[in-house]
C-alpha cells in the first residue's frame, strides 16, 4: 500500500509522506535480508509506516535513522517468533526468492549476490535474531557501530562484539564468489541441459563432491523433507527424477533466470511456476541447490516492484546520509 493512500487522513504534510517513500527500498532490504520472506517484509514496512504516521514531524532530527530503527526492532521481535513457527515447518524452510531481471546491470548482480543469494540467507540462519540485525546492518548496509548501538540499544563494544562472533560463526560456510557471472552463467546453462536429458555423467561433472541440495514444499507438494549430501547421491536423485517425467510424459520447461541476484532455474509445467531453483557455484562447481516449490513463498517471487526495490537500494550508497 504507496502512502498516497493515507494523504487524505493524514495530518502530516505531504513532504513528510515522501520522505517515507524516499526510504522505502532501503526499509524492504533490511526486512527481507532478516527475515528471508518478501510477505513478512512488506508487513514489516507497513507496519513501519503505520508508526512513522505517528510521531510528531518536529521531533525527529533524522528520517533514515528513526525508520531504520523502527523496522530493525520489529523485525528482531518478529524472527524471534519465526523461529519457533519454523521448528515446526514441514522439511527443510527456505527463505522466499526473487526473481530479478536477466538485464540487470552485473555490478548490480555482484553486489545483489554477496549479500542476497540464497546461500547467504540461509547461512543468516545460524544467528540469533540480535547477531543478524547487528551483522546485516554493519555488514550490508555499512552502518558504524555507534548508530547500530542506537538501533538495537546496545553499547558500541558490544555490537562490536557480537559483530565479530556472528561473522566467525559465517566464516567457513560464508558463500565464495571467484568466478564471473559470465561463468556462472554458463555453468547453469550446462547443468540444465544436464537435468533435461537425465546426464549422469554431465550431472557428476558439474556438482562438487560435497554438494548440498535442499527443497522446500512446506507440506504443500511434494519435496525432500532432509536435505540430501553428495554428488553422487544428488545426481542420481535428478536423474530419477527426469526418468520420472519422462515415463508419465511431463515436459518441464527450464529456464534460466536471476534468483536472488545468482544465475538460477524456473521449473515450470503447463505454464504453471513449479520450482524455483537457486544455485550456488565456487570453484567451478555446484555446491549447494535450493529448489523453493512451496506455493506460498512463489507468491510474491516474480513481481517487478519487489525487485526493483531491492535493486534500488543495492544502486544507492550503503551509508547514504541521513535525511
């Protein structure tokens, strides 16, 4: 919902809605890298929005500063209760996608991919909600740490400390991005063809010896509810899996697609989205797959407005000045 909407009833003026708008990008960054679900992030800036309609115009010194420490608190509060709500999720939970453009611009996808991938916010899982906000906010978006001390009300040297035991608890797994994207283009391409016509031995090629694949159908449809470990394992399975297709006479469309700023696939069956993959490639290899076929997170996976947010605020200075 744009703030226009609430001009009418509004006692602020309409410079004070804007301002809002001028910061909504940055607001829906932050809420989907600590949260990993597009829907609970727009209700997060919503809800943002509903509070900033409160405050007194006068009494805020600084726009960005006040809106970026409403939404980090709410989303602290609400990963907190996700947490639990996901320990009773059905198979393995996987953040929401987004689906961005093919034509974006690469320096764009490079920084898109080093702090969205899909690897990446799985990764975020392993911290508590506070070591998120703390290593999302220094991290990512390159607030110093006496301005996150203030957001998470916390003294610098122990946002410091926190910051430094979330990044040592990411260090080994944190994904690695040496080849171009060019490269991690390619890669994909070969390893859809790969699962078109059930290559054994091009699937063996391509994945790495510890490859993880993950998929996540929240009880919905059908998925692996455990992850599954190595490429001999995991190329079987997808080779099962075209066997499968063939017999009953499926014809699934692959197409290559930008998820979460990596090169990626759209599983998709009578023109009807079934998965959408993400891939995470190092040392030419696949190491990791996340097949996201819950029909709830494919939602809001392709809509433009979503990704041109997130790539609106990756186009814009991480430590831009408070307004």
């Amino acid at each position: 919902m744009g703030t226009q909407e609430y001009i009418a009833t509004s006692n602020h003026s309409v410079t004070w809605l804007e301002d809002f708008d001028h910061y909504r990008s940055r607001l829906f960054a932050i809420a989907y890298r600590m949260l990993g679900s597009v829907m609970d992030a727009e209700d997060m800036v919503q809800e943002t929005f509903l509070r900033w309609q409160q405050v007194s115009e006068p009494s805020v010194k600084s726009t960005q500063a006040y809106l970026t420490t409403i939404i980090t608190r709410l989303c602290i509060d609400r990963l907190r209760s996700a947490q639990v709500r996901r320990e009773q999720y059905v198979g393995s939970w996987l953040p929401e996608p987004i689906v961005t453009e093919l034509s974006a611009d690469p320096t764009t996808l490079v920084e898109l991919a080093d702090s969205l991938s899909m690897a990446f916010l799985v990764l975020l899982e392993r911290l508590s909600p506070l070591e998120r906000a703390i290593f999302l906010l220094r991290e990512a978006f390159g607030y110093d740490y006496s301005e996150i001390g203030r957001i998470v009300e916390k003294n610098t040297a122990n946002c410091r400390q926190i910051a430094r035991r979330a990044r040592q608890h990411l260090a080994d797994q944190r994904p690695r991005f040496q080849a171009s994207l060019q490269q991690r283009e390619q890669l994909t391409r070969k390893f859809m063809q790969a699962c078109r016509q059930g290559d054994l031995q091009e699937l063996l090629d391509l994945l790495a010896e510890d490859i993880t694949l993950w998929s996540d159908g929240g009880g919905q449809v059908v998925a692996c509810l455990k992850p599954l470990h190595g490429a001999a394992k995991i190329a079987g399975f997808l080779r099962a899996i075209y066997r499968h297709q063939h017999k009953l006479g499926l014809d699934y469309e692959l197409e290559l697609a930008q998820v979460n700023g990596q090169p990626g696939i759209i599983y998709t069956l009578g023109g009807n989205i079934q998965s959408v993959v993400a891939i995470d490639i190092a040392d030419n290899r696949i190491r990791s797959l996340y097949f996201v076929r819950n029909p709830n997170k494919l939602k809001r996976s392709f809509s433009k407005a979503v990704a041109e947010m997130v790539i609106a605020d990756i186009s814009s200075h991480p430590s831009a000045d408070a307004h």
